[in-house]
C-alpha cells in the first residue's frame, strides 16, 4: 500500500489583508471565524506573490 500523504485544505480570502484579522494583531476589528481558523491551522505572515493581480496570483498558488 503507497504512503497516505496530508489532507490539507487551503483556505483564501478574496482581497484579504493581514491586518484585517483580530488573531494576527488587529484589536480594533473582531473576526471569530478567520481567529479560529488561525488559531487550528497555519497562518504565513511574509510571502510574496509572483502576481499583484487576483486571478493570476490565485493560479500561481494552485499550480504548486
């Protein structure tokens, strides 16, 4: 029998910045559901982006 590998599901919001998210250090904004993802999964916080454009960015990420 081949390995299992992770499930992994990855979660991206449409034009999210990361100082609107309360978990990763906003307190002027309440967002329970994204500060429950963040507190369960993985949150990156230096990643750049090949693409400042939405779709091709989004298809950058998924061709990896």
């Amino acid at each position: 029998m081949p390995p299992t590998r992770p499930d992994n599901l990855f979660i991206m919001t449409d034009q999210q910045r990361f100082d609107t998210i309360a978990a990763l250090g906003n307190s002027h904004i309440y967002t329970p559901n994204l500060d429950r993802l963040v507190r369960r999964g993985t949150s990156f916080s230096n990643v750049y982006a090949t693409c400042p454009i939405c779709i091709p960015a989004r298809y950058t990420i998924r061709r990896m």
